[in-house]
C-alpha cells in the first residue's frame, strides 16, 4: 500500500491497547507562526490531502530534524507541519498533516491490526519516495538509490521472484490492472513473463488453492473503472481499507488458507506525522552505498510504517514492538525460508533484516472465522458461520481531476522506459499534455501492453 505513516492509520490503537505505540492525544508539531498544532482524530478520507504531501529525501530530512543539519543532530520529528506548509504556501492547510484516523474508521485495517499482529517497528527503508524504498522489498537495497529515477534491470543482485525461480520455487507480482504495472514491472522487463498477472489471476490463484510460494500485490494507482485504492493521497482511503478487506476475504476462503502468511505493509509514510524517531542502523548493517545526489549513507532508516501480519498461526492480539523492521526484512524472510539463510548474492542490509515467521507461533491453526463484507456482499459468503465485519462505502471515482504527483512521475518513469523502445513501437503520446488520471491511465495501459504483452493479458499460463 502507499504513502501512510503508522501514527496516521493506527495511531488510535493504542487506547484501545496501550501495548501498541501509537499516540497519546498529546503530540504537536510547530506551524510556521510558531503555533502548536497537535494531533487530532479528524482525518478524512478523501479531500484533506489534494495537495500531495512531499515524501522525496528533502522533505523527509526536513521532517524528521525540523531544519537542523548539524553534524551532531538527532531526530525530534518536528518538522512535518513545516514540511507541509512548503506544499500548500497555507498555514491552515498544512496543520492537516497532524490528523489521523479514529479505529473505526478503518474497519479492516484496525480488525487484522487487534485480531492478528502488528508491528509497532517496521520503518521504511529510505527516508525517501516510493520506487526506492519498494526496491528493498523486491531486492533488498535501492543500488544506491533514493529518488524515483531508477531501473533495476541488470543489477547484480537478483530480485527475490529471480532468485525463488532459480531455486526451482514458484513466484509471482500480481498488479491490480494494467495501468497499476508500472511500479512492479519496470524492473523486470528483460525478465521471465510467468512472473506477471493481474489481480483477476490472484483471485482465480486463490479459489484454486494454487496460489505461488511467494506473492506481491499491487495496488489499483487510479481511478477509472474501478477505484483507486492503493491509499495514496488523495485517493479514497476506503476503497484501500476495502481492497485490505476483499484480499484477506479471498485467501481466509482458499483452500490454502492455513498455508498462508499474509503481510500488509507501506511503502513509505507519504509525509505524514509519525512521533516515532528512525533509528540509526548498526554498522555492520551498512553496505558503504552513498547517494551522489543527496549524500545519504544509508546507515539509518525511513518513517515508520503500517504493517499487520494475518495468518491462523499466528495469537491474536500480538503487538511486536521490541524488534526493528524494514522491507529487506520481506526477501530477507523469503530467502531464509524457501532458499538458504546463507544466500550469498544479497546485500549486507538484507542479510541482516529481522525476519517475521517465527511470530507463526502456534501448535494449531485458529479455528475462529470473519469476514468483510459491503452493503449486500457481507452477507455473500457461504460456507461455515462466520462473523460479518461491515467495510465503508467509498465515494464515487473521479478519473477527470489532475494526476497526483505519484502519476506524474509514474508517467515520466515509464516515459524513459517507452524511450528505449524502436521508434516504430513507440505511442507517440506527448506526456507533457496529460493532465487528468483519465489520461494518465490511458497513457500508461498503452505503454505498458508495448512491453509486456504476456502481463498486459494477465499472465495467462
């Protein structure tokens, strides 16, 4: 999912379980009068955030040491409101950044947070933007990386999907359609087909029970035939909660459920408060990358992040909040688990991630059932009595207002990969005239049938 901090979507749990780290009432940050701006359970869905919150290094450096760029700083997390107020040039408008979501408000999110495991640690890999920090995910480093201007085909160290493959183990990306590819399939252009499909295939994977050993959802980016519902600003956060909800419904239905362990975790925080300061890495956590364009050593970690762990091995109610995650800690997991825990070509970061399965602790699966249902469709489900958990109604799509700054540089990142396409084969579309998500989804799906036209059909076997 995208752009959200922890504080921001389960900062409110922790009255409801004081385990959990999440916020007193009491948090503030200065604006740029000097007023105190304290943190308040008035977020809104949609509407709050058209101004796209800055999340690039800058903005992140700015928020976490508020200005201060002395040798001997430390982080004191006060800088967000100021942050902010760089987007929207309005004091008003950039207090909004301190609001987060009351528990009920996020149905699905807050039930698999009480109901599973939730991780009060799991920070961002980069104090940066999206594709840097979703390449520690998918590889376990960003190659020196904390911008959006990168490609990952040709790097020596192979994707986690390249290294279960080899291994003679089955992996795939699903992408929720065509126009959501572009973050998963960039890097994997010159790569195996088999490794695509669209979400229709998850479902399929799923009521089949032939789901891979390793899977990775992509979001929808944008509205048009349905909505978007990665959670980016300013997209509905209900269709997100909603999505959450009907992957979690799919697999607790597959015949594989109790061989499941299922992650929901953030790219990054999106420039959203969070009161919990990065922590520095140890040394022999540092690989020696530095970024030539911003100077970062790699040596500490992002903002903290959403991220449950549901699995029927798992107690309910657990809250693991004295160990450190990030998102090596996925192809760090993975690799242990099905390869070797002593896989050699990876980097001394991921080697080093905390990995997450021991938390399937239990001697037998969890008999209990619930499920997540929207209006008529809570009560769908057949089968075994379940517990119906109603999900919020999002609002109605609107594919005509402007791209957010993520489509914007989705747009630009693909454009460089359509670049090296023979001129023959190119769209010919000027990007500097798309204006609307409408366009930009068109664009998109385009360009990416041209390069992959195997995923493009869903990655059909």
């Amino acid at each position: 999912m995208e752009n959200r901090s922890f504080d921001h979507m389960l900062g409110g749990l922790k009255a409801l379980n004081p385990d959990i780290d999440g916020l007193n009432g009491d948090e503030s940050n200065p604006d740029t009068t000097g007023a105190k701006v304290t943190v308040s359970s008035d977020a809104d869905y949609q509407g709050q955030l058209n101004d796209d919150p800055g999340h690039h290094y800058p903005d992140v450096d700015l928020q976490i040491f508020n200005g201060d760029t002395s040798p001997a700083r430390t982080p004191n997390m006060q800088g967000f409101v100021r942050a902010y107020f760089q987007k929207t040039g309005k004091v008003p408008s950039s207090r909004d950044i301190m609001k987060y979501f009351a528990p009920g408000q996020l149905p699905v999110l807050t039930t698999l947070a009480q109901r599973y495991a939730v991780f009060t640690r799991w920070f961002s890999s980069i104090p940066g933007p999206t594709l840097c920090n979703r390449a520690f995910a998918h590889f376990g480093t960003s190659f020196g990386h904390t911008d959006m201007s990168v490609n990952y085909v040709g790097k020596p160290i192979p994707s986690i999907y390249q290294r279960m493959q080899a291994a003679g183990h089955t992996a795939k990306l699903y992408y929720y359609n065509q126009s959501s590819s572009t973050l998963g399939l960039t890097f994997l252009l010159k790569n195996q087909p088999e490794l695509f499909g669209l979400f229709k295939q998850f479902q399929q994977d799923c009521e089949m029970g032939r789901l891979p050993q390793y899977s990775f959802l992509e979001p929808n980016y944008k509205d048009g035939d349905d909505l978007a519902n990665d959670q980016h600003p300013d997209n509905d956060v209900r269709a997100g909660d909603n999505f959450i909800g009907t992957v979690y419904n799919l697999i607790r239905q597959s015949p594989k459920w109790e061989n499941t362990a299922l992650l929901i975790v953030y790219d990054e925080h999106g420039g959203l408060y969070d009161h919990v300061s990065p922590p520095n890495l140890p040394p022999d956590h540092v690989d020696g990358n530095t970024d030539s364009q911003t100077g970062f050593q790699f040596d500490r970690l992002g903002v903290r992040v959403p991220a449950v762990l549901v699995s029927p091995w798992v107690e309910a109610g657990t809250v693991v909040k004295d160990r450190i995650f990030e998102h090596a800690s996925i192809p760090a997991t993975v690799t242990n688990f099905f390869i070797d825990p002593n896989y050699a070509t990876r980097t001394q970061r991921e080697a080093k991630a905390e990995t997450f399965l021991d938390l399937l602790s239990r001697d037998t699966a969890r008999p209990d059932a619930f499920h997540f249902g929207l209006g008529d469709a809570a009560h769908a489900l057949t089968g075994m009595r379940r517990e119906t958990i109603p999900m919020t109604q999002p609002g109605p799509g609107n594919p005509d207002r402007p791209i957010s700054t993520l489509l914007y540089e989705h747009i630009h990142h693909i454009h460089q990969v359509e670049m090296t396409l023979p001129p023959e084969h190119q769209t010919g579309i000027d990007i500097a005239k798309i204006q609307t998500v409408a366009q930009a989804g068109e664009y998109i799906d385009k360009v990416t049938a041209l390069l992959h036209p195997v995923a493009a059909a869903g990655g059909a076997q």
